[in-house]
C-alpha cells in the first residue's frame, strides 16, 4: 500500500496561510475590519454539504447564525492546540483575542443564507 506523505504539502500550505494572517488587520473594531478578517471564512463556511479533504474529509460546518461564545471558543481551541486542523490552526494563532471576537461576532449575528 502507498504511503503518503503530507509533510511537503503541510509546508506549502504554511506559506499561503502565513501570508494571510500577515495582512489581516491588527484590530478588528470596525466593520471593514471584521468584513476584511472573515473572507476567507466564508470561502469554506458558506457553501452547504462543503468538505475539506486535507489531510483527511472533513465536513465543514455553516457557521453563520452559530452562537458568538460557541464561536469564539472553538477559534480559542484551534489557537491552543485543543482543537485539530491545520488549516483552522494555522489561522486562529495568527489571531489575536479581539480579532477572533470580531469574527465570532460577525458569524453570529448572520444566518448560513446571508454568510
């Protein structure tokens, strides 16, 4: 059986993310800013029955209309390390405290309709 490797592409994913979390704004007060920190949200978390397949399926839930504290909560545990996915890792520690609650904030007060 083959054995695959996803060290080269974990490293080439890295890059991109990084690149990313570089440009978001430092705070997120304004509504441009919270508008500018949940566009790549909304490129997995608005489209229904989405999956992710590195390194395994994911399912990728809706997240408009969830509730802001549930929100915040799993961005807190993908920056601690107590939730598992590399991409939502690598994006929630390159986010500070008031950046995740702008974005929990924003995805709560939206239904998966209006993501």
């Amino acid at each position: 059986m083959a054995r695959y490797r996803f060290g080269p592409f974990v490293a080439a994913l890295a890059l991109p993310v990084g690149f990313f979390v570089a440009m978001l704004p430092a705070r997120a007060e304004d509504a441009g800013a919270a508008k500018a920190l949940v566009g790549p949200c909304t490129g997995c978390h608005s489209i229904p029955g989405y999956q992710a397949s590195f390194p395994r399926v994911y399912r990728v839930p809706m997240i408009g209309g969830q509730s802001e504290k549930y929100l915040e909560s799993a961005l807190q545990a993908y920056k601690r390390g107590e939730r598992s996915h590399p991409t939502m890792t690598a994006i929630a520690r390159g986010l500070s405290d008031e950046q995740i609650a702008a974005v929990a904030t924003y995805f709560s007060q939206r239904g998966e309709a209006a993501q």
